[in-house]
C-alpha cells in the first residue's frame, strides 16, 4: 500500500474534522439533502460525460493510488544488461525461454518480437503504439477525476442557490429560514471539500504513476533496440542509467555537477 496516499487522506480528514469538532456542535455540518445534492449532481453529470463501463473501471483504475508502486527502473535495467549479455554470448533466439517466465507483458511481447527477427523499425512503432494507447487511457481516467473536481463545486453552488431561494420564499418563517441559510452553506462546503481533497490529489496521484509506467516503458524499448543491434552490454547499461539521471534531475534528487560528470562519462 502507498503510504504517501493513505498519511495524506488520513492527516487531512483528521485535522479537517479536528478543527470542525474543537469548535462546537460537529453535528451542524451533516446535511442529507446537501451530500444528495452534490453527490448525486457530481454522479449524474459523470455519467452523462462517460458511461457505465468506464465508471466501472475508473474504480478499478484508482486502485493504483493506494498500491505501491512496481515500477523500479533499476531492476529493469538489471534484468535488461543480463538479456543483452546472455544475447550477445548465445544469440537473440537464447532470450525466447527466459522471456516466457517474465511478469512484464510489455517487455515479454518486445522480447519475442526481437526474438522472431522483426525489423528494429517495426519493434519500435509497435511497442510505442501500445506505449501511446497506455498514455492516452491514463489520461482519460485522469480528466475523469478532474471533471468531478470541476462537477463538486458547481453542484454545491447549485445547492447553495437552492438554499437561498428555499430561504427568500419563507421569510415569515425563522425555522425555514435556519434550514434554508443551512443547506445554502453547507452544500458549497460539501461540494469544495470532496475536490479539493479527493478529486484533485486522485487525479495527480494517477498522473504520477502514469508517468512512473511510461517512463519504465521507453526504457525497456531504448533497451530491446540496443539489444537487438548487438551493443555491448555495458553501453546498454550506461544508455539505461541515462534516464535514471534525467528522472532524478527532474525531481532535483541529482546535483548539477554529478549530471556533467554522467554525460561526460558517457559521452
């Protein structure tokens, strides 16, 4: 499980509904009518943006925000040097058994393609098809998150103005008026609260493993097509290490001068 994500969902509910509970009657801010107006408008308006089907998978989808992450770069470019090694000893057709024991379909699938001789051109358009379509359904999911995000606040307004009116109609009535004045407020709260706590960090969280798997997988190509070409294992493993150091440099993990010191190396 991703620690990351559950610390956060548990920090931010605690010290929200912390703050709510030390400063009086917690039971103020629990409205059915409002959770039905922003849950239920949020609900309907995806799915009148999307259908049942992808609904059903965004759920499925989300599960990668609360597991750990497998992508770990450095044992694929482990595993890739020992292919190109074994490949540059014993020949391409000596990789075909020990890529029918790999968990990876998408480094399975390049393998064998290499394996049967198919033309480095070819191997690369393939797997960079099947690359794009995993960017582009990522990125799908991802907009689905941010259109609830965009939905949440809208509905609360929706009910906030609900409220008003509710309020403006019984003005001779000081209970309705309480109710109404309730639900205006407590449904823009409701409505901000499930974007900007939920919504919004999903769709982030999904965008970084997207780019954790994307990145894993332009790796895994650079490093079949190096393989194919009969490189020398150890250039393999400097091209690979190369995008370890352009990852870390993004995230500001590697010093300017330690990145000069790589590309002098390999250059």
């Amino acid at each position: 499980m991703d620690l990351s994500t559950v610390v956060g969902l548990v920090l931010g509910l605690t010290l929200i509904l912390g703050a709510i509970v030390m400063k009086g009657n917690w039971l103020i801010f629990i409205s059915i009518d409002s959770a039905m107006i922003v849950l239920g408008g949020t609900i309907a308006g995806t799915l009148v943006n999307y259908s049942f089907g992808m609904l059903k998978n965004l759920i499925k989808h989300t599960k990668k925000v609360f597991s750990d992450s497998d992508h770990n770069p450095s044992e694929v470019i482990e595993i890739m040097v020992g292919f190109a090694e074994k490949a540059r000893r014993e020949g391409l057709l000596a990789l075909e058994d020990e890529a029918q024991e790999l968990q990876n379909e998408f480094l399975k699938k390049g393998i064998q393609l290499v394996v049967d001789g198919t033309d480095p051109e070819l191997v690369k358009n393939i797997l960079q098809t099947r690359l794009s379509f995993l960017e582009q359904t990522d990125k799908k999911y991802q907009e689905m998150y941010k259109t609830m995000a965009t939905l949440a606040p809208a509905f609360g307004m929706i009910g906030t103005l609900i409220g008003l009116i509710q309020m403006l109609a019984t003005l001779d009535n000081p209970d309705a008026i309480a109710s109404g004045m309730a639900t205006a407020l407590i449904t823009t709260l409701y409505g901000s609260f499930l974007a900007n706590y939920l919504f919004i960090p999903l769709a982030g969280k999904l965008k970084v493993r997207s780019e954790e798997e994307i990145l894993l997988m332009e790796l895994m190509i650079e490093g079949l097509l190096s393989i194919q070409a009969g490189e020398n294992p150890r250039i393999v493993e400097e091209k690979l290490k190369a995008f370890l150091i352009s990852e870390e440099q993004e995230l500001g993990e590697v010093p300017d001068e330690e990145l000069e010191m790589a590309v002098g190396e390999n250059a």
